[in-house]
C-alpha cells in the first residue's frame, strides 16, 4: 500500500501550538513540520498531545474535521478521582456543558499499565500525592474546543495530561510515531 501523499500523520508534543506561524510562547508546527500548503485537519490544544492529521487536501480536511462526517477520535486523559460507575455514565451518555451538549462518548478505565506506552510528558504533570489518578480511554465524533477536558471536568475528573491517540483507523501506536516525528500516513482514516 503506498502512503496516502496528501496527509501527514504527526505525534504533536505538548506545548506546541496548531499554527505555522511563530509564536513568541510556544514552539510551532514549522518548527516540525516543512511542507508548504499543508493545514491540519483539526486541532489539538497546545496542552494536549498526540496524533494530528494534517493536508493539503481541502475536501480530505473537511471530511477528516467536520462532525457530520463523525470521525471518530480516541483520548487518553489522565484525570484526578477515582473511577466511579455514575460519573462515568455522564460521560457515556452526554454532557452538557452550558454551551452545548456533547454526543455520547465510548469510556472505559484503561488497565494498569496500559498508559506506559506513551512517552513522558515534558514538563511531567503536577502529581499530589494525597489526590489519586487514573487514565481513561474516551472516544467521541466530534471535537469541539477543550471538549474532553470540559467533559472529564463536568464529571468531577479535572484532566492533567490530554492525549489523542487515534482519529478513525489511524493509531499512533500501530503509526509507530516518535514524539515530535511525522510521516505520511499509510492510509485514510
């Protein structure tokens, strides 16, 4: 199977804001990233991590980010508390976070362990060594500004690291993406 030419695939790390051009705060997707005329195809807020689509392709952008199409997107987020059935149904059903209600989402508490496949993050989180934490897997069709971290936060579980790790078959883990490294993706989404 040859690479799909007009979309890259990029392992954002956090602190790195989604635009090309210089930031006087934040390293920028050039400073990665040196193929003109490529966009990405959604964002990731500059204190999020992980996999990010960018094209060339105007009609693969629109497909890739608009909801009607619900692309599915899979997070990690590491979150404070400790599972709990109730506030994890908030998820799975819907949120509304005043300014509209989220789609239900697919949550599940990630095994123990299962998180160390990601990279560490750089700084490190804030740990409190009398607050637990734990990771969950969220996925969801659309994406919003801070929809994750709003969700987690409406249901009790402010979010210390945010890391997207696939948008429909793409998976950074499968993708093999080193943290800061891009490549064009093996195929569509």
């Amino acid at each position: 199977m040859k690479d799909v030419k007009d979309l890259i695939v990029f392992n954002k790390p956090y602190g790195v804001i989604c635009q090309f051009s210089a930031h006087e705060k934040h390293a920028a997707l050039k400073d990665y990233i040196d193929l003109p005329g490529f966009y990405p195809a959604g964002r990731l807020d500059t204190d999020s991590e992980g996999l990010l689509l960018l094209t060339d392709n105007g009609r693969l952008q629109a497909r890739i980010a608009d909801p009607r199409h619900k692309q599915e997107k899979t997070y990690w987020a590491q979150v404070e508390g400790m599972p709990d059935e109730s506030r994890l149904a908030l998820l799975r059903r819907g949120v509304d976070l005043g300014d509209f209600v989220t789609r239900p989402a697919k949550v599940r508490v990630l095994d123990a362990g299962e998180a160390d496949k990601l990279w560490p993050r750089n700084p490190p989180i804030r740990e409190r060594k009398t607050v637990p934490d734990f990771w969950l897997e969220i996925k969801i069709t659309e994406g919003k500004n801070r929809q994750v971290r709003r969700m987690t936060a409406k249901a009790g579980y402010p979010c210390l690291r945010l890391v997207r790790v696939a948008v429909g078959s793409l998976d950074i883990f499968e993708l093999g993406l080193d943290l800061g490294a891009w490549r064009f993706a093996p195929k569509l989404p």
